[in-house]
C-alpha cells in the first residue's frame, strides 16, 4: 500500500504505450535531494524505491530514505530499514506449517475475544507443491504414474489441508503437485519483474520483489527479481502486513569478463562461483553481477548462478534488467503490455543494464574470467567445495583417507545378495538429474541428452548397482526434451521421468534397493550419489549414501555409466563400445553449438502457455480432493501430518516480561558448520528414533513414515526429529552421530532428555561454532529448538536466516567475541548457565555469561546479544513474532 507521503518529490507517470502508471522516480528523488543514488548498485535501487513508496513517517522515515543515498559514503551502513516485499513464495514442505500456523492463530485470536477474519494475508501468497514427490519408483515408463499415486496416498491429509487453506484465506494460491518445483514456476510464470496493482484509482508500478519460504527464492534474482528466503516464521509476518526489518546491505560486485569455453557448462561456473564468493566471505549481503561477461550468459545461466545464492552464503545474487530478460519474458510467454511496462520502467529508472553506462558503485568487488572456469563437480558433503573434475578421482580417494578413515581401501569390493555383480567403496548407487538449480536451464538438460545419445549408440549402459532419476523442475522441461528426441534415450539409460519436483536434494531421493542398501550397511561402504542439485550436505540424499556430489545433468549421465568416482572419467574409458573399443567421456561429450543448435528448434512460447493456461487446477487427483472447514479449521485429531502447535497456549494479550536466564544446563556442544538439515532433518524418519517411535505408537507403518519434511504440520513429529540428524555430531557424547545427549552422566536421545529437563522446570542452552544454522530456511530448526525447552543458542557465527527464525520463536541469539569459542572457555556440557541482563536487552548489546563448572569454579563470559534491531527486540519481548503479529490484529 503507498503512502500520502513523498519528501523526494519522486511520485510521477510513466506512459507506455496508451496505459498511464504511477511510479516512485528515483532520478526524481535524485534532483530533489538524493544525491548520487544513480551510481547504487541495481539491487539497492530496487530497495530505495521500496523505501520512497512506503513513505509514512513511521516504519519508512524520510530519514530512512536519505541513509540509502549515505550508502554512497562508506558503501556500508548500520542504518535499519523496514522493507516491505510485494509477495510471497512457498513450498509445501515450509509452505504447510506455515499455513498451520495461520490457522493456529485464527483459532487463538477467537480465544483472545478477536475477529478470526483479520488473520488472513494482506500480500499475495503463491503455494507450490513441490515438495513431497519421492523416488519410490525408477527406470521405467510407469515411475513417473507409480510416483504421483503414493505421492497422494502418502499426503492426503496435508492436502486435504491445503486445499482448506485456498478456499479460506483471501490472497493465496496454491499451485498443484505434479505442476513444477517453485522457483522455476516462478521464474517461467509467477514472476512479472514489474509488478502492478490498482490502488485508489491508479495502476501503480513497482519492482516485482518478494521473499519464500525456500532458501532457493534467490534463482528469481536471475530475472531481475529481488527476492531472497526467509525462515516460514518471518514470511508469514510478511504475509500479515509487518514490514522486515534489516540493515542496508553491503553488495559485493561480481565482475563477469570473456565467455565459457566449448563443452563447459553453466554448472562448472556456479561451483566456481560458490567456491570463491565464499572464500570471500558474503554472508548477510546482496551479491550483484556485471560486466561484459553478462553478455556470453543466458538468462537461464544466470538464474543457475542465482539459484545458489545460499550455498554462497549471500542474501541474494541480483542480475539487473537487460534485453535478456526482454527475450526471456517473451519466449515464456508473457503478457507483451508486460514487457513493454518492464522495458519502459527499467530504463526510466535507471534500473536497465546497459554495457555503456558506468559501473554501479559497489562495498567491494571481486572478479572472473569466465574463460578459465573448468569441468568442476562439488563433495563431499559442502557445495563450495568444488574439486576440478580432472581431481575427482584422486579427491575421492584422499576423501575416504581423511573423511572416512579408510585409507586404500578403494578396491574393496562385495558380492550383493541375489544379484550377479558386486558393490564396492566409491560406487555410484545414485545418480540424480534432479530440481532446482540446473533443470531451468535448457543448455545443460540437451546437454544431458545428447549424452545419453551418444551413449547409447557406442553401446553404453548405466551400471547395474545405479539408481536414476529424472525429475524437472516444469513440465516444459517433457515438452522440449521429447521434441529434441532426447527424452527417448534418456528413457533407454533409465533416466524415465520420476516426477515434477525437489528429490534427491532434499532427501526424498527414496529407498535405495534392499539388496544394495544391505551390501552397504553390512559392509560399511562408503556409497556415493552424483545429482545436478545445490545440496549435497551429510544425511541429507540418503541415509545409506555417505558422499555426495554435485554435477552438472551431462555428468549425471557420465557418472551413471561409469559407475563409481574411483573411476577417472576425464582419462579412463567409461566402457566399451559395439566392437569392444574403449569409450571416452570426450567421445559422447556434445560441443556447446550442437546443443544450441538442438535448444533452437525445440523450445517455442507456446510450450509454456500451454502449460501454465490453467496451473492452478491440478490433475484429477488434486481435483478429488474434498475441502472440508470454514473459517477455523476444523483439526483431525488422528491425523499424523496435521496438529494444532501449542506456541498460543496460555497466550494473554499482555506479554510476560523477559527475565535473565538462570541455571540453565547444557543441551549440545557442537563445531562448525552445523546445517539446519543437522537440526532439523527434512529427510527419512528412522524406525527407532523418538519420531519413529511416536509414529509407530500411532499405527503408522514403517513403510509409511514418509519424511520429516512430509510432517512439518505435526509438531509432535517435528519436535522429535530437532538436533535428530543422523549424522549429527553432539560434542558431549564424543564419536556418537546421531541425536543423543549425555544427562546425569547417561547417553540419551536429545528429546528425551529435553522432556525431563522440562517437566523439572530447567531452561537450556545450546553451543555451537561458526556458520551455525548454514542451509536451507528451516522453520522447523527454530521452533523445534523452542519447544524442546532451549532458551538461547552461543555460538561463534549464525546464518542470516537462522539467526533471524530463532529471534522470531524467541530464542535469543549470542556470539562470543571473536577467537573465543566454547572450547576456549573449556565448556564440557556439564555446567550450568546463567545469562544476565536479558531483562533490561538492548540491539547488540554485550551480556555477561556466568559459567559455572563441574568443579564449582565459576567464570564471566561476556558474549554478543544477536538481537540487530528495535523490531526484533519488540519480537523477543512478545515471546516471538506471531505472537506479536496477532496482539496487534486482535487489538486492531
């Protein structure tokens, strides 16, 4: 909503064509006061404009809207800032607890005397099922039906509820299963770069920005879409109309020059990427791209080098407007009065990439030539860590030497039960052409296919031990795939369609088969995938598969041939040919004109107005599904997908006041790089966890568990699974993975623990290192933490994303300073903890911690309150940010 307000004189029209819009002028607001704004990055003139158009004296000061142009001085700024982005995207894995903690607050606002109409989204919110398709079912023509049928039999009732949510809030949509994963649905559909809306009388024009509920929001970036993900918590008070709060960003320029070599792929130049924005280190900030080199990339490259925005750590990775993103609209077929309004408004203001104009001023620069990127692939468990491919083979064996303390055992090799081959160390059991990074970009899917071609006529074959998959981000994908007559051979190596998704990345890559998974586990092998995604993080493909690699889809196809990573593929020979003559990765590696050639007679604009004509009607299995409910939800009380969460018992309109922490006992030690797949697993639910075991004793089948992420609407589930990571490494129990603490001297599982710590009435704390709550936008992280009963997580460094979720579930946030950490102080986790001055906090205030030891030796540690701002203090008083959302709404 604008605002009467306007102190840069910058409300104006814009004519296109015979329509009349009304715009917030930055080069206006530059003559009447804002001096040199024309020289800010592109992202950061996208924020300005949010700024002068929510003008109101209030939560956007004229104040507010000079910091930007003081941008300029230092190229930094501690200046806060209330952004109000234009809509909301989600998945159904963050999407469904997001939507249940909506209906939560309806039915509390009804129990604090409040109109359960208010609580409704005031932006407009896009759902994408995409989520919750498992690779149950491969290699054949009938995966991709045998998938989508227990895909509904698994979720029916977290549809049922969704389907609720469309018809009882105003302002949402919710897009499908079996349609596409939600960034490309956004990319090729949803995303309008210039977005309108008729507000008293006018057609005002603004900047298409959003924020999603999936850390991968950022590929958008690509179409010049300012847009980043957010934890559910933050994007359901965006959706109820609170404005985000965040400082003015640090933008760190990314100068591209030259072109990509023949046969190199977009994928080899987004590991690149990754690996050396985050050497430099951009966590927190915009990473915006340009140079002469964006000219060599297509619009496709650059949302794959968007996509990976949070593996690199930023906020986000901006492409400005240039006549790519032109193309790009029209060759998916948007609206032309659209483009003409992108065209018109980006030029006027001064938002349009221009190879003439000068460079935009940036905090710090850092630059590569495109023409030295190298066939790359990434793992084992990190996307920066990026290993040439021509490394790949000796990497491994270093990896299984350091990682695995399996030095030279490589060659070991097992029989696999009712099977005529074996399985060994280094076998590829994996092999992914999976959602989001890569399946936007034709490039490296034709690529894929010519491979699988040139494959299948020198004779090739996948290896037997190799579970494929193919699962597109859209269902053009299918469309220009079958049309270049590639999907046929992809079909003949077993990569059949499995489905329209997120898969292996996010850990519903299914069961490995039995016999496969029994050879691994019996035998301790270390197993390895290859997929064409961004994560490949511990734990989080598959439970059996302990190293994981990122590659581009072309590789995909090679490493399945090849079979293992033992295997140098850029010397040895993959296989045989017809006549027994060695086959190199050289010999059906297609040149970079032979599938452009391929792309320009296969993909047409119809193609995507066919599929996105009527997105939101689903197939018949969607349209089966009966809406049962009204305003409040009426909740099932067998369901074990779908529970009402407990964050509003007991909740009065006036909040407790907060009080320091007292004699708090230690629920975790933990290092580095903690993930929040590490805190909360979106992956398979093991039979005798506390999640497994709360499902049985709920008549749930093992072969019915489904995933962690299938279940974020049952808190019940949720809690169980929090620090339950396999792979998760405690501290206090060293050498244990898993989700186990020690408690007066004896291993138990973390819930457990937490659960008699509760009913005793003791608060808890966590310790960490750096990087702590790195990954994706888990929700889950953040509330599961709270409601084991952990009051505060110390840790050297947070993620943007999870420091700011733990803030809204109102768990506080400190740092140590630097070079300490919680082994420099001697923590062993048998202490108790007491955090003074938390009554009295203030915005990044230093807190003393008092330590007292098992000895009885007490310490004073002072640490770093991570609570940045004023609003966020607001939310930790209130006991956390939908509770301060719906005071003012029952109030209002």
């Amino acid at each position: 909503m604008t605002t009467s307000l306007d102190s840069f004189g910058a409300k104006k029209t814009l004519k296109v064509g015979d329509k009349s819009y009304t715009y917030f002028s930055i080069p206006d607001a530059e003559k009447n006061g804002l001096e040199g704004v024309s020289k800010l990055p592109f992202s950061l003139k996208v924020v300005l404009e949010n700024l002068l158009r929510f003008e109101d004296g209030r939560t956007v000061t004229k104040e507010d809207i000079q910091a930007v142009a003081q941008w300029l001085v230092n190229r930094k700024s501690s200046h806060e800032i209330s952004y109000r982005p234009a809509r909301v995207l989600m998945q159904d894995f963050t999407g469904v607890p997001a939507v249940v903690d909506l209906a939560a607050m309806r039915d509390a606002a009804v129990k604090l005397g409040g109109d359960p109409k208010k609580v409704n989204p005031l932006v407009p919110v896009d759902l994408v099922i995409d989520h919750s398709v498992m690779v149950d079912y491969f290699g054949t023509a009938s995966s991709f039906a045998l998938n989508v049928e227990k895909e509904y039999e698994r979720n029916k009732e977290r549809y049922e509820f969704l389907r609720w949510g469309q018809s009882a809030f105003d302002n949402f949509r919710a897009v499908p299963p079996g349609t596409g994963i939600c960034h490309q649905v956004n990319l090729e559909y949803l995303a309008k770069t210039v977005w309108t809306k008729e507000e008293n009388g006018e057609t005002v024009a603004y900047p298409d920005t959003l924020v999603g509920t999936d850390s991968h929001t950022t590929m958008v970036n690509g179409l010049a879409v300012l847009g980043w993900g957010v934890g559910g918590i933050e994007a359901e008070a965006a959706m109820l109309g609170q404005p985000i709060s965040m400082l003015i960003p640090e933008v760190v320029g990314f100068k591209l020059t030259g072109e990509l070599n023949d046969g190199i792929t977009a994928t080899d130049l987004v590991l690149t990427v990754v690996e050396m924005l985050r050497k430099k280190g951009v966590v927190g900030k915009f990473v915006e791209f340009y140079g002469p080199g964006l000219d060599n990339l297509s619009l496709e490259d650059a949302a794959t080098i968007a996509n990976m925005a949070p593996e690199y750590g930023a906020t986000c990775g901006f492409f400005p407007v240039d006549n790519d993103t032109l193309k790009y609209l029209e060759s998916t077929g948007r609206e032309k009065d659209r483009i003409a309004l992108v065209e018109a408004y980006a030029k006027a203001q001064g938002m349009f990439r221009d190879s003439s104009a000068p460079e935009p001023v940036f905090t710090d620069t850092l630059e590569l030539d495109i023409s030295t990127v190298v066939p790359s692939i990434a793992g084992p468990k990190r996307p920066q860590d990026r290993i040439s491919l021509a490394d790949a083979a000796p990497g491994f064996a270093k990896t299984m030497a350091e990682e695995f303390n399996k030095a030279g055992e490589e060659s070991k090799r097992v029989a696999v039960e009712g099977r005529d081959h074996d399985l060994g160390n280094g076998d590829v059991v994996i092999a992914a052409i999976t959602s989001c990074t890569n399946t936007s970009n034709p490039s490296v899917l034709i690529g894929a296919g010519l491979v699988a071609r040139k494959a299948r006529e020198k004779g090739l074959t996948v290896k037997p031990w190799v579970k494929t998959s193919l699962a597109p981000g859209s269902q053009v994908v299918t469309d220009y795939l079958e049309k270049a007559g590639v999907q046929t051979d992809l079909d003949e190596l077993g990569f059949n369609l499995t489905g329209y998704g997120c898969t292996t990345c996010i850990g519903n890559s299914g069961p490995l088969p039995d016999e496969i998974s029994k050879a691994i586990n019996d035998n301790d092998l270390v197993a390895c995938s290859v997929l064409s995604g961004n994560r490949n993080f511990e734990g989080r493909v598959n439970p059996d598969v302990r190293a994981n690699y990122l590659a581009s889809p072309p590789l995909v196809v090679a490493y399945a041939i090849a079979g293992s990573l033992n295997i140098d593929i850029t010397r040895d020979a993959l296989g045989t040919d017809q006549d027994g003559n060695p086959v190199y990765l050289k010999d059906i590696w297609p040149s970079t004109q032979e599938i452009a050639d391929l792309i320009r007679t296969s993909i047409n604009e119809e193609m995507f107005e066919q599929r996105y004509g009527d997105v939101f009607k689903g197939d018949e299995h969607w349209q089966a599904i009966k809406v049962e409910g009204g305003m409040t939800y009426g909740w099932p009380a067998g369901s074990t997908y779908v529970q009402n969460p407990p964050y509003f018992e007991d909740m009065t309109m006036e909040p407790k006041p907060l009080e320091d922490i007292e004699n708090a006992a230690v629920m975790g030690l933990f290092l580095d790089s903690i993930t929040t797949d590490h805190i909360s697993p979106a992956g398979a639910i093991k039979a005798n966890s506390p999640a497994g075991t709360y499902l049985a004793e709920h008549q749930v089948a093992v072969k019915d568990f489904n995933s962690f992420g299938s279940r974020r609407g049952n808190h019940e589930v949720m809690m169980r699974g929090t620090f339950a990571n396999i792979r998760i490494k405690n501290q206090m129990v060293p050498g244990v993975e898993g989700g186990v603490t020690m408690k007066d001297g004896e291993q138990k599982w973390i819930y457990d623990a937490c659960m008699e710590y509760k009913d005793a009435g003791t608060p808890l704390v966590v310790f960490a290192g750096k990087e702590y709550g790195t990954g994706s936008s888990r929700d889950w992280a953040a509330k599961g933490t709270k409601l084991l009963g952990v009051q505060a997580v110390i840790a050297e460094s947070f993620e943007r994303i999870h420091r700011s979720n733990l803030v809204g579930m109102g768990v506080l946030p400190f740092t140590f300073k630097e070079g300490e950490s919680w082994q420099s102080h001697g923590i062993t986790g048998t202490e108790r903890v007491t955090i003074k001055g938390v009554a009295d906090l203030k915005p990044r205030q230093m807190v003393d911690m008092e330590v007292v030891y098992e000895s009885g030796e007490k310490k004073i540690i002072q640490v770093l309150s991570r609570i940045d701002t004023e609003d966020e203090l607001e939310y930790i008083k209130a006991g956390g940010i939908l509770h301060y959302v719906l005071r003012n709404l029952v109030s209002s």
